[in-house]
C-alpha cells in the first residue's frame, strides 16, 4: 500500500530537518571544557593582531593563547615582518570513572608589510599571559629643509 502525501513540501520539509539534524550534533555539542577556545576547527587558525603606531614605534600586538613561545618564530626582512608558530594543546578530563583526553593543534602565519621608517635594528618580542608584543623602533628621519631662494 503506497502512503498518501497530503503536503507535497512535507517530504523536502522532513528532508532538511533530518539534514540539518545531522550536523547540528557536530557543531552544537556543548563541551566539557569550559574555557576551550571552541571556534578553532581546523589545523590553520589565524591570531587577531592588534597594530598601533607612536612617533618613535610600532607595536604589533597578536593573540596567541596556548602557545608556547618556543614554538614562535618572529622574522623580518625587506620590510616584511612574519609570525609564524605552531598551538599545541592537550586537556585531559577525569571524572566519575571516565577518561578524556583532546588534543588541539594548528599552525598559523601571519606576514606584515611594515613602512620604510621601521628600523629592523630596533626591535624586541615580548610573550606574555597569551600575546605577542613586537615593539618595531623607527628610524631618524630626515625633516625637509626649507630653502630661501636668493634674489
């Protein structure tokens, strides 16, 4: 006996509850680990910098929690400073006899073109509580003379 359909949308409605069903388990599942950094998916991230200038520096500033400063790379050549790492963190939970353990891991790079006024002699890193501050001196510039035309 063949089921009668009374709404023929009923079908493709049921369909997409079913689909979106399906995948909302991999997304929406709270997680044990209440300060776990949940948007990070991938093996890639990318850290949100913080870029601010003074009369006599740059200061780049990038988020990187959990990773370990061993495992950054700051380098600059041709105007071009590149952050490179690598986040690799292990949260072990134990509790009413059960066992888990997650392992969260990604690399990251970042390049920043940097203007002829910084001085790659005059630069320091600092990692502290999670970010990396890169301190970028400037160089002396010359300010333009004003030359009087003699008559």
């Amino acid at each position: 006996m063949n089921p009668i359909l009374r709404e023929p949308t009923q079908l493709f409605s049921r369909f997409q509850q079913d689909f979106n069903n399906l995948f909302r388990s991999f997304s929406e599942q709270p997680s044990l680990f209440l300060d776990e950094d949940t948007n990070v998916i991938t093996s890639q991230w990318i850290p949100p910098a913080n870029i601010s200038e003074t009369d006599d520096q740059f200061v780049i500033s990038v988020d990187i929690p959990g990773v370990n400063a061993k495992d950054v790379e700051v380098t600059m050549d041709n105007g071009i400073l590149s952050i490179k790492g690598e986040r690799k963190v292990e949260k072990r939970d134990d509790r009413n006899g059960y066992h888990r353990t997650e392992c969260t891991q990604g690399s990251f790079y970042r390049r920043f073109s940097l203007p002829d006024s910084a001085d790659p002699e005059k630069i320091v890193a600092k990692d502290q509580d999670g970010v990396l501050t890169i301190t970028l001196g400037k160089r002396q510039t010359s300010k333009p003379k004003l030359i009087t035309i003699q008559s």
